[in-house]
C-alpha cells in the first residue's frame, strides 16, 4: 500500500513552507527547484541520499493523494527533474537532503 500524500485542506504552498521548516530544522538541506501553482500543484521530491524520486498522484480507488516511489541514479535525477518542470509548470519540484524516510510531508498528513 502506497504511503499518503494528502496535506488535508492545507494548500500546497502553505504545505511546503511547513515541510521546509521541519525538514531544516533537522538540519537537512531543502531546495525548492521549481515553484508551482501555490494553490493546486502537485509535489515532486528527490531525495539525493536514497536515490529515490517521490511523485504525488492521485490513487482513483480512494480519491486520495499517494507517493509514487522511483529510483533514480544520481547522474540522471537532473535530466528527469527537468523533464518534469517542463512537462508540468504547476508542480513543485524539490531536492531534499537526507533519506526517503525523513520525509517531512509525511508528517503534515
């Protein structure tokens, strides 16, 4: 089962600001790459650590937002991270220090 990516009403840019502020004060780094429609925009995050891409979808069965896990190598998250800001504008995309564990969205749910 799919771990989710729900922020309940809180809208994606509000949810952003919180996960940064977590995730920082962790000491972790969090580069927002691209920022998308603050309303609306689905998250996009790349966790260089752990080699893994976590895209936000939607699950039709449940109506709810999920992670999308993908591991993607290191010499090849940029090309795939700009394949993404231009194939959706709206998207936030975002490069996190740390491992798919520390997820800071997780814990906004």
């Amino acid at each position: 089962m799919s771990r989710s990516a729900d922020f309940g009403d809180l809208p994606i840019g509000m949810a952003v600001s919180a996960a940064q502020r977590l995730h920082t004060a962790e000491g972790l780094g969090f580069y927002v790459r691209q920022k998308g429609d603050p309303e609306r925009g689905l998250v996009v995050l790349y966790f260089e650590d752990s080699e893994t891409l976590l895209t936000q979808e939607r699950d039709f069965e449940t109506d709810r937002l999920v992670w999308r896990h993908t591991n993607v190598h290191k010499s090849a998250a940029g090309d795939q991270l700009s394949r993404i800001e231009t194939r959706d504008p709206d998207a936030w995309i975002i490069e996190i220090d740390g491992r798919v564990e520390k997820n800071p969205f997780e814990r906004l749910g």
